[in-house]
C-alpha cells in the first residue's frame, strides 16, 4: 500500500519524507489556501521534495476552464496529477486529459457510480472521502470495499486513493479492502506507528539494562 501525504506544508513533507514513508502528496485548494503561498511556487516546491505523484486542483468549474488550469499546471512539474471534481465538466476534462497522457486525480468521489464514471473517463486515481461520508452518517469504508471490488471486476488501471482520512482504523481498513492509497494528514500520521506497549516495553528494557549496568559497577 502507497502512503500520500495529505497536505500542502512544505515543511511538514520535508520532515516526514526523511522517514521514506512517502509516495506522494495530495493537495486541494483549502490546504493550499492555509499556507497563503503562491499555488505554482508551493506545487513547484512540493514537486522537488517529492518524487512521487503531486496532485494539484484545477478551481474552474466548467470543462474549458479545467482544461486550461489542467494544461498550464502539468508543465509546472513532471511529477504533478491534475485533481478534478466529479463533475460532468470534471469528467469531460479528464477524459481529455487522459487522451493527452496527462494523469488526474478525480476527486470528491462519493459513490460507487460516480467512481466508476470516473475510471471509465480515464482517471488515474480516484479519491472517495471517507470521513466525509462518515461525517453524514454513512460508512465511507462501504464505499472504499465497492471501488476495490469494482476496479478489480474490470481491470481498470485507475488507482483509488484514500482520502478525508480522519483515523487509524480508517487506514487499517482502506488497507484490508485493497485500496492501492491512502493519503493521510501529517499530524495522523504518528498515530500508525506509535503504540503504548511499545513505549512501556522500552521503559522496561531500559530500566532492566540500567539495573544490570549497576549491579555489575558494584561488583
Ligand atoms: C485529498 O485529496 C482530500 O482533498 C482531503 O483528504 C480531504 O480531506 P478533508 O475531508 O479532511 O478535508
């Protein structure tokens, strides 16, 4: 399983990047928003940070307008993934990017039918938000299990990638349903390798050793 960050803090994927636990990054405008940056500059940056798939999201609603941010982004960085919104709009613009080699990320993807709509387009990863749908009362994992089951029936190449992971147990599950991603929060991500009996196991150990250390100085 590939793990993206969810973010678009420079800092924060410089830091975790050192870990090698990184595949990508997603970004969308809110996140982007949030650090008050030049959008070309942060994805630029971004880019050279990470080897992997950086995805960046067009903010026009109709097809033209995604084209023409789609066309004008992917020359920023060979590594950058067009996001789009599953929209009609959305879909067309992904279907031509697809045509022109261009890779997307449709993302808002709250349905089996919607994912699917997508993947038939040519999208390369489709993003279902799992802790949004919990958020409404429904179970975003359901729709991570129909995905996984649907792509996998018909051999599509798309990719599902995680996203709105609000959890640990979000990840275990998007990893037991098969999703290729899951892009997580920076500040979730300690939470998938620490544990408590990890730390008390170290405080034993280093007491026992500590104990050896001075009962073998007296003598
Ligand atoms: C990633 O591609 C999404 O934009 C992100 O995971 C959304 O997360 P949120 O629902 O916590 O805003």
């Amino acid at each position: 399983m590939k793990f993206f960050l969810d973010t678009a803090n420079v800092e924060e994927i410089k830091r975790i990047t050192k870990l090698g636990l990184v595949d990508g990054v997603t970004t969308n405008p809110t996140l982007v928003a949030k650090e008050g940056r030049n959008f070309k500059e942060v994805v630029q940056e971004i880019c050279s940070i990470v080897s992997g798939p950086v995805s960046a999201e067009v903010t026009g609603t109709t097809s033209e307008e995604m084209l023409k941010e789609a066309l004008e982004i992917a020359e920023w960085a060979p590594n950058v993934v067009i996001k789009v919104p599953l929209t009609e709009d959305g879909l067309y613009a992904t279907h031509a990017l697809s045509q022109k080699g261009i890779k997307t990320n449709v993302t808002l993807v709250f349905s089996a039918a919607q994912g699917l709509m997508a993947a038939k387009a040519g999208a390369t990863f489709i993003s279902p938000f799992v802790g949004r749908l919990d958020d409404i009362g429904m179970s975003g994992m359901d729709l991570v299990r129909d995905l996984s089951t649907i792509i996998r029936n018909y051999g599509f190449s798309t990719e599902i990638i995680v996203a709105s992971v609000r959890n640990l147990e979000h990840v275990k599950e998007a990893a037991l349903a098969g999703a290729h991603i899951a892009t997580i929060p920076g500040s979730l991500l300690p939470s998938l390798w620490k544990h408590p009996l990890t730390d008390i196991g170290i405080e034993r150990f280093t007491s026992d050793w500590n104990k050896m250390q001075e009962a073998l100085a007296k003598g």
